[in-house]
C-alpha cells in the first residue's frame, strides 16, 4: 500500500518545487501507470516510494509518504529495498557485475544473505522473468530488452511487495518494449506484485492498469483515477483515444479489439472513399543516391545491394527489424562506414570513399545518443564549434546561429548548458549543431526514442518544415506512428536488403507488423493517422 | 622472487622451464580465456637479443674481448666481451621469465576471480574494480559514438587540441552514468551516505603496526640487531594482518560463487612458498652462493646446487594438479555447482610463481 | 578532531616509510660505515623493500577505503576508472612520444577536486584496472600503483596555492595543476627507477652494488636515470602539462558541476533530524 499526504519536494537550488502538495493512494495489488510531460515530476514522484527523494537528492520535502507502512524518508533506501524493487529507464546503467547471475545476486551478497537462501532467490526471479536461458551470458552481450528483464529480476530478489519503474522501455524498441510490459503484466496478475509505472507507451498496458495517475505540467492538480476517468482529461494519448474521443465512442475502447467493435459498427451503413495518398512523383534529381550499395561490418555482409533515392523536399522513413541495417545504410550515406561495392552520390558528386568531415557539410547525420555530440559548455557555443570544424567564420555562417536557434525553439536556452536540457530539447541542440551548415539532406536515427508525445510532435512540425524549405529527410525509425504521421515514403529493409519501397499507406497500411492503429482501427479506407480520419469525417 | 635474486642460467633455466610446462598443462585444459597480445615466445626472443646486445654494446667490461669497435665512435667504441653479452642475455632470460610468469597467471585465473579473492576488508576496493571492469566495454562503446558523432560535424584529429570533443563528451557522459548507477545501487540497498574512516582502535594499531615495522628494519639494517629487528618486524606485520581481519569481518556479505580454498591450492602455495622461500631465507647449512652468479671479470662456469634445484621443482605443482583433472570445458563459462569446482586448481594471487 | 589526526598520521607515517623505502640505496651508505652489518643483511634489504611498500600500500589503502559503503563513492570512481583506463588503451594502441601518459591528467584533476581519498584510490586503481584488462602485468604494478595513487594523494596540496593567487575557475588555477602535474611527470619516473634500479645489477658506472658511497650513489643513479629515462619522463611530463593545460578548464568544471550533485546537504523540514551526506 502507497499513500501520498501533502506532498512537496523542492530539489537543492531550485526556485520552485519539482511536487507541489501531491496526495494519492494506491492498495495492494494494483498496477497503476504515470503518465505526464517531461519535467512533471513523474521521476520524483517515484523516487518518494522507495526514499531516493530526498535521500539520494538531498533538497526539501514535506508532507508524508507512507509505503507498507513505513515512511521511507525515515526508513532510507536501503531499508526500503527490501520492500520496493526500483527499475531506471537505461538500460547500461544499472549494472555492476558482468554477467546475469552473478548481477542477481549482487544486492543480496551485500545484505549477507546465506548462500542456500541465495541460490534460492535467483533461481525464482530468473524463472519469473524467463532468464534461465540466459543465466550466464554476459550483459553486454544481451539486448535493451533482455537487459531490461535482468533489472527487472534484479530488483525483485529481495521479494518485494512493490514494483516502481521509471520509463523502463523508453530506450527500447518496439518489440523489446513488449516484452518488458508483458512480463509487468504478468508479475502484477499472477503474483499481485503492486506495480508503479511511468511509462510513454500507453497503448501496451492500458488494458491492464487499474488506475492513472496523471502529472500535468505546473500549476494544475494531480488526476488519479482509473483509466476511463483520467484518460479524456489529458491529451497525450494513444490514436485509438484520440480517434474514440474525436468520435464519441462510449465506453471509451481501451485495446484494438474494443476499439474494432466500435469501429465496424461506426462504419457500418456509411461509404468511405477510401483515401488515396497518391502524390506526385518526385521531379528532378535525387539529392542522395546510392547504387548497389553492398557493407560488411566485422565481415559480415550487413547491407547488400541498396539503391536508394532520396530527392529534396521528401521525408523517407526507414524501416525494419533490429539488425535490418538501417543504422548501418544511414552510417555509410555519410562516410562512416565504407561501402565494400556500389557508390554513393549526393548533389551530384560521387562521394564514395570520402572523408566523413567533407560529406557532413552536406549531409547532416544525427545518431540515435545525441548526447554523444554535445560538450560545449553553452548550447550557442556547441553550433560555433560545427562552423569552426568546417572552417567558417561566424559572419559567413551559412545560416545565422540565432535564427536556426529560434526555428528550433532554443531561443531562450541558447546561454544554458547542453546537457542540463531535457532529453527533447537536447536532441534539438544537437539537430541545430549539425544543420548550422544547412546540409541539403538530413538523416535521423531513431529521432523519436525517449521523446514524449509532445517533444515528438514538436519534432515532426521541425521535419516538416525542414522539408517545405526543400531538404531530402531520412528517419530511420521503429516508430509506426511517426512514419504514418511524417512520411511520405516508407522503404522497408530486411536483412540488409530492401524489401519494400512506397507509399506509406502501400507499405505499412497493409502490413500486419507495421500497421498503426488508424489502419488497424479502419481496414480497406486508407487512413493512417488521426488527422486522415478528422479530414474524413469534419 | 627467484628470478629477480638469482642471475645464474642454471636456475633460471629451471624456472624457465617450469613455466613452460605449467603453462602447457593448464592449456591442456583449455582454461585460455584470453587470446594473448602477442606470443611469449616473440617477446623473449626480442627481448633477450635486444638486451644483449644492448649490453654488450655498453658494456665494455670483462676479460674475454670478442671484438673491439673503434673508440673513436661515442658510445658504442670499445672492446666487446663475452662475459657483457652472457650477462645481457641472461637479463634478458629473467624479463621473459617474468613476462611469461604473469601471462600463465592470467590465463589461469580470471579477473573476475581475482576479485573473489581480495580479502573482505578490502570489499569496497574490490566492487569498485567490478564496476570499472564492467563498464570499460560500455564507456569504449560510448567513445566510438562520440568518434562518429564528432566526424560528422567536421571534427578531425589534428593536434592535441582536438581530442577535446572526444575527452569531454566521455567524461561528462560517465559521470552521468555514475549517478544513474550510484543511483540503482542504493535502490538495491547500498547505503547513500559513507562513514568515513575506521574507527580509533583500527586506526591507532595500524599505526603502532607500522612504527615496529619501521622500527625493527632499522634495527636489524642500521644498529645490527638481526634477531631482535626480525621480532619487531613480525610483530608489526602480524598486528596489521590482525587489522585486517577485524575489519574484513566486520563486513557483513556474503558469496553466491564460494570458492573454497581446497587442498590443491594449498599445495600450489606450498610449492610456491617453498621455492621462494629456498632462494630468500638463509638457511643454515644450505650453500647459496651459487645463486649469486656474475660473469664478470671473467666468465666462469656457474655452479649448481642441487638442493636449489629441487626446491624449484615446487612450482610444478599446478602442473601436476592439472594433468590429474580430466579435460573440462572452458572456464568460467559453464559451472554447474560450487561443489563441482573443488578440485580445479586455484593458483593463488600472491607469493606465486614469479613476483618481484 | 582525534580521528582526523589520527588519520593524517596514517597518511604521513606510510608516505614516509614508503620514501625511505623507496629511497634507500641513498641513505643506505650513511648509516651503513657506522654499522656493523654482514653480508646476509646487506642480501635481505630488497626483501625488506619489498615487503615495506607492500605493507604501506595495504594500510594506505585501507585507509583511503575508510568504510566506503557509499554508492555514490563507489560508483563515481568505478565510473572513472573505467575512462582513465580507455584513456590508457590509447597510449598502449598509439606510439605517443615517449613514456606520455594520457592517464596522470585525470588522477591530478579528480585528485583535486575530490580529495586525497579520492585521489589516492584513483591514482591506484587506474593502474590496477588498466593492466588487468590488457593483461600487461608485471612486477611493476605494485610500485606504478602506489606512486599514481601518491600522485592523486597529494594533488589537493594544489588547492592552497589556488587560493592564494585566487585563481578558481580560471587559467592561473589550470597553470597550477599543469605545474603539479609536469612536476608528477618527472617525479613518476625517478621513483618507477629507482625500485629496480638496485636490483639491476650491471657492471657499467650506472648501477648501484651494495657499499658504494652516497656521492657515488647519486652519480650513478644520475647517469643511469639520464641514460635510460630522461627523454621518456621529460616527454611524460611535457605531455601531463600540455593535456592539463588543453583539457583543465572544461574537465575541473564539468567536475565540479557534478561534485555539488554528489555532495550534498539532506535537510528534510520533517522528521527534524539532518543528516549529512557526502563522498
């Protein structure tokens, strides 16, 4: 049992409090979901359940929090471990030893646990969360997901009643984020462990969860209440709300299949014509242009004959798999990678083989960690240092620094420190630090990992402008939604192959993987997003 | 220990010997884990040539000239002798020796069982190492993103300057990662905040174990007092091993893995210690100046006591503990139980086969 | 106030030991014409060395160890550690000038600001982790550990000569550290000589044998350290001062902004009782 009374929270020199009088309860048993903007206060919210806030934190709080019982400010974390298991949201940094086993057994070898109980231990949470087979990998070799199951099964080895995690999936791609909420799901139905999860990907664990508890940004109260109640107040939800709400299906469908019932009787009776995405063919030359493009990494083939053309003014997304080779084609479009045959042609010029420092001026490339780019101490000076490696004085700038910063909507942060910047936020800086030469193509991989759906959509509205003003975009990207929202081509790899290339109402309306739930929701009409369905019907 | 005492190529030999043989039973077993760098034998052979030359070279010392170099050339001008490139080639022998010594250290035992083996007082040293060794592969991962992300803003490697957009993104990417993990570790029950420091008693028998350490060594080196200086000396040493127990047993953990310390091991450190043991204490009655071998003047055959040289046949004892076991899979790797492990030979971290 | 002085004298005690130690074929002839000393004696003195290092580290490390059971002390320098050792990585793929060492920069800045703990434990470590993950053991490793952990011991002994120019977070406090750290260049290479120095017993006028006179000593050991090190420590330390020099700034402040977040002060309005929580 979790209860909340008066809650506030104010970090070491902070002007205003990151928990304003929050009160909330939970009972034993219930898998209840946090859900709120970037910088709500969900984290420390979460932190308040096993004592990290203010302990770990240090700053100020009152109110009282009660967790089994004990108040965990009191209690301290380490006593509190034995009662709340705590996941972070990356994977890489929860670790301390190298192999599965021994990383079980890590927190109860401190606690002096006899070994017999030990081994006991381990053997139940490595059968809980399926890791058995995995039991003396290394971590580094396991994936996002699997990791994410090891933090898992690791914070459960004290047995505790509670279960608190922090965006555990927001690093992780769609078919690993899965996994991770199904083994949620099943560890709150049938061990009633009591769960508490922030979490941005609604659509998965809405069905399961008995109540929300919504954080709004400043100044408004707390909602908590079951899924029905709090989801037609808030407005970052999944397509499926949003169409729902749009449409006034009562009661308020909460999977597909719920959604579907309402859908076909919706349907029923009217004629839809079926939406054609027909646009017009590209004109002119392709900005970027691969040609039998063949890569091998570590001596295997990873991408094998590519031609891909991008022409200036479209967004392709590229989609596929894990270890489909997006990253990799992305890789060696800018350099990074040499291709083993084929070239690679961007505005005109063969640049196979050329130095990547020659080919990011023209083709600005953005990796999936934008916090490997940034180290300035300020974000205007992080776009000076971009200029000074090209060699171009600030008055030559191709672009002014203010107005890039300005589009982005960085104006008033150009003095701060990059990396104190929410994770949205820096991925702007870092998008700006690279398109301060205005390269003619931009290519972005998993731009949309960690983000909310507002810094998504923010993104989106960025691309989209980026691409009336006449750049040539490629995404690569798990993300379904953002493919179906931004895109106007989708190129499907598989096995370092390209499968399929179309529009995206041709590739991803019909695929059973790829599908966004508009599609799923209304088979046979051509609608992909939200919006298709609005134009439809207003 | 023997190698760096003795420079005679009787005993060096041996050692070099026994080296080799440990070496191929425990690959016998195919307890490799890590490919070497490069292979012993390359090293020893460059070396070895490389020292005696570079002897000979310099020194222009002892009574069998082979050659001599015009003096007019600085340096190198001189007479060339036997004994020079003899005693080159020996010190040569004794890097390789020890060279060689470590890698079949390494080969045998882990680093992960290493750390298993540093004493409980020292466990917070010991996780530290844990969590550095872990996160090298991260942190490497992390440095060749930054290396990528770097080149396509332009970046190139020019002078010392530039490796600034590579250093720093590294180093203020770990700290955060630091936080995030010092942040896991108390969610699990680590403790936030740190009692600094020992208590009184700890600290004031540390430093009385010190003062008599300090004390009997001047004493038996400066005023001469042999017997009453080695009393001191033990005293001091005994009293910080105390120390360390008391304060190894105040921590409270506990081991998934034991590793029992078995009647192999304690071979293994028998043979060790005794070989030592052999070469550095003086024994009544046992002649040791044949381990003090030096060619110059004049080169001379060097004497063997056969004693000594038995007394090196104690390091073959992992040797012989391997060859007993049958052929297992990969160490490390597969481990079904703790009592499956008793008898795999634990060579132990100090006072092994070739310290300085 | 008792256990400060306590451990201070710790500090003091086997940084001393360990110098006379360390130093001992120097002073040895001093006291030795006064002595009676015989032959087996004279044979045991690099076992006594040895043996006296191996003890100071020991008792130095459990004393900078204190009961560490502090994550954030623990991870903080796990976390280090492990980038000091790819830093070491580097020096071990490419051929750098000499004995450079990317390695000292960060012991000497974390030294500083963290504390001579802190510094000591990296200093130590670093050596520690890098030969265990490259496998290059060997004798040294116990005298190369203990003279890097002295390097990071004694970096805060920079802070006074900060204060006095009042130079935080500017160049005169960076041009302090670079001074430290050229002056750490050199220092490193005479102690890493002088442990096996004694027993490299050759005949030439560069190495020491047992009853030769102090005068005698030193110009030996001169000769032998210019012959054998001077270009490499030089290029050591021309190196640590450079790096400090290029990186000092944004490291000692990105180090900085995160020491207020791993120290800090707990001060809950309820339940009243403060607690302090530091490294």
């Amino acid at each position: 049992m979790i209860r909340f009374e008066y809650v506030s929270f104010t970090y070491p020199n902070a002007d205003r409090p990151a928990l304003d009088n929050i009160s909330l309860h939970l009972l034993d048993g219930e898998f209840a979901l946090v859900v709120g903007p970037s910088g709500s206060g969900k984290s420390t919210l979460l932190r308040c359940v096993n004592g990290l806030t203010p302990h770990f934190s240090g700053g100020v709080i009152s109110g009282g929090v009660t967790v089994n019982g004990l108040d965990p400010i009191e209690a301290s974390p380490k006593v509190m471990s034995r009662h709340v298991g705590f996941v972070f949201q990356t994977p890489e940094a929860q670790f301390v030893m190298d192999r599965v086993e021994d990383e079980l057994a890590f927190a109860l070898e401190n606690a002096a646990m006899p070994p017999q109980e030990m081994r006991i231990r381990v053997e139940e949470v490595l059968d809980l969360l399926d890791l058995a087979p995995l039991r003396h990998r290394q971590l580094d070799t396991l994936s996002g997901g699997e990791r994410q199951r090891v933090a898992i099964a690791a914070a459960l080895a004290f047995r505790p009643q509670i279960l608190v995690l922090d965006e555990p999936t927001s690093q992780l791609d769609p078919k690993s984020a899965e996994d991770v909420l199904q083994a949620l799901v099943r560890l709150n139905t049938d061990l009633g462990l009591t769960i508490l999860l922030a979490e941005h990907r609604l659509e998965r664990v809405l069905p399961f969860v008995d109540q929300i508890i919504y954080l709004p940004a400043t100044g408004s109260d707390l909602v908590q209440g079951s899924s029905a109640q709090v989801l037609p107040q808030i407005d970052l939800t999944p397509p499926l709300v949003q169409v729902a709400q749009k449409l006034d299906w009562s009661p308020l469908p909460l999977t597909l299949k719920e959604g579907r019932r309402h859908s076909l009787r919706w349907l029923d009776g009217r004629t839809i014509a079926p939406k054609s995405h027909s646009e017009s063919p590209p004109a002119g030359r392709p900005y970027i242009r691969s040609e039998g493009v063949q890569v091998a990494f570590k001596g295997q083939t990873v991408v094998q004959g590519v031609d891909l053309q991008v022409w200036p003014g479209e967004i392709v997304a590229l989609m596929g798999r894990n270890g489909a080779g997006k990253t990799t084609l992305l890789k060696t479009l800018v350099g990074l990678m040499r291709p083993k045959q084929g070239q690679i042609v961007v505005d005109d010029q063969n640049v196979t083989g050329r130095d990547v420092a020659d080919i990011g001026r023209k083709v600005g490339y953005l990796p999936q960690n934008p916090g490997a780019l940034l180290f300035a101490d300020t974000v205007r000076e992080e776009l000076a240092v971009t200029l000074r490696n090209h060699g171009l004085p600030p008055q030559h700038a191709p672009v002014d620094p203010e107005t890039l910063l300005a589009e982005l909507g960085l104006a008033g942060k150009a003095d701060d420190y990059p990396r104190d910047l929410s994770v949205g936020e820096q991925q702007r800086v870092a998008l700006a630090a690279i398109m301060v030469t205005c390269p003619g193509a931009l290519l972005l991989d998993e731009p949309t990992r960690g983000l909310d759906y507002r810094a998504k959509q923010q993104l989106i509205d960025l691309l989209q402008r980026r691409q009336r003003a006449g750049a040539a975009i490629v995404l690569a990207t798990h993300d379904v939604e953002l493919a179906a929202i931004a895109a106007n081509r989708v190129v499907l790899m598989s096995q370092g192959e390209v499968i399929a290339n179309g529009s995206p109402a041709e590739v991803l309306g019909a695929s059973p993987l790829f599908a966004p739930q508009v599609a799923r929701l209304f088979p046979g009409t051509g609608w992909l997003t939200v919006d298709d369905v609005c134009e439809s019907i207003c | 220990m023997i190698l760096s005492t003795t420079r005679n190529p009787w005993y060096v030999g041996l050692v070099l010997a026994a080296i080799a043989v440990v070496r191929a039973a425990i690959q016998r077993l195919d307890l490799s884990t890590s490919p070497l760098p490069f292979s012993i034998l390359r090293f020893g052979l460059f070396v070895v040539t490389f020292s005696a030359i570079f002897n000979a070279l310099s020194v222009h010392f002892g009574r069998t000239v082979l050659f001599v170099i015009p003096p007019a050339i600085p340096y190198l001008g001189g007479p060339v002798t036997l004994e020079a490139l003899v005693y080159g080639t020996l010190n040569g022998l004794v890097l390789t020796g020890l060279f060689a010594a470590f890698t079949v250290f390494n080969q045998a035992v882990t680093i992960r069982q290493l750390i298993r083996l540093v004493p409980q007082a020292f466990f917070p040293v010991a996780i530290m190492v844990s969590i550095a060794i872990t996160f090298v592969p991260v942190t490497l991962r992390h440095a060749r993103d930054i290396r990528e992300a770097q080149a396509v803003r332009g970046h190139r490697l020019r002078g010392l300057r530039d490796w600034l957009p590579l250093v720093m993104p590294l180093l203020v990417g770990g700290l955060e990662r630091a936080l995030q993990l010092a942040e896991a570790m108390t969610a699990r029950g680590f403790a936030s905040t740190d009692e600094a420091g020992h208590d009184a008693l700890t600290r004031l028998t540390i430093l009385l174990g010190l003062t008599l350490l300090i004390g009997g060594w001047l004493l038996r080196l400066v005023w001469g007092y042999a017997v009453g200086g080695l009393l001191l000396l033990l005293a001091g040493i005994g009293l910080i091993m105390g120390i360390l127990w008391r304060v190894g047993r105040r921590v409270s953990r506990t081991n998934y893995r034991p590793q029992p310390w078995t009647g192999a091991d304690w071979a293994i450190v028998a043979g060790a210690v005794g070989a030592a043991a052999g070469f550095v204490v003086p024994w009544p009655g046992l002649d040791r100046s044949s381990i003090f071998f030096y060619p110059y003047p004049q080169l001379s055959w060097p004497a063997f006591q056969p004693l000594l040289g038995l007394v090196i046949a104690g390091l073959l004892v992992p040797a012989l503990l391997a060859l007993r076991l049958p052929v297992k899979n990969k160490r490390g790797v597969k481990r079904p139980s703790p009592t499956a492990q008793r008898g795999e030979p634990q060579i132990p971290p100090a006072g092994g086969l070739g310290g300085p | 106030m008792r256990q400060r002085t306590l451990s201070a004298a710790i500090f003091v005690m086997t940084t001393l030991i360990g110098i006379i130690a360390f130093f001992y074929p120097f002073w040895l002839p001093l006291v030795k014409q006064s002595a009676i000393t015989s032959q087996s004696h004279a044979a045991d003195s690099p076992l006594m060395l040895t043996l006296l290092v191996g003890v100071c580290f020991v008792v130095l490390l459990l004393e900078v160890q204190g009961q560490a059971t502090s994550a954030k002390l623990i991870a903080l320098l796990g976390m280090l550690i492990a980038i000091n050792s790819i830093l070491r990585f580097i020096e071990a793929a490419f051929p750098l000038p000499g004995g450079f060492s990317p390695i000292f920069f960060l012991i000497v800045a974390t030294g500083y600001i963290f504390g001579a703990r802190f510094g000591f434990l990296m200093g130590a470590l670093t050596l520690l982790v890098s030969s265990l993950i490259t496998g290059l053991m060997g004798p040294w490793l116990p005298y190369q550990m203990f003279t890097a952990g002295w390097v990071g011991l004694t970096a805060p002994l920079c802070r006074p000569a900060v204060w006095m120019l009042n130079g935080e977070g500017k160049w005169r406090e960076v041009l302090v550290l670079a001074l430290f750290g050229g002056f750490w260049g050199l220092v490193f290479g005479v102690i890493m000589n002088i442990w096996f120095w004694p027993f490299a017993t050759g005949p030439a006028g560069q190495y020491w044998e047992p009853g030769i006179s102090l005068s005698e000593t030193l110009q030996r050991y001169a000769l032998f350290y210019v012959v054998t090190s001077l270009v490499w420590d030089v290029a050591r330390s021309a190196g640590n001062v450079a790096l400090t020099l290029i990186l000092g700034l944004p490291t000692l402040a990105a180090l900085r902004r995160f020491q207020s977040r791993f120290t800090f002060e707990y001060r809950p309005l309820f339940p009243s009782s403060p607690t302090q929580g530091e490294l």
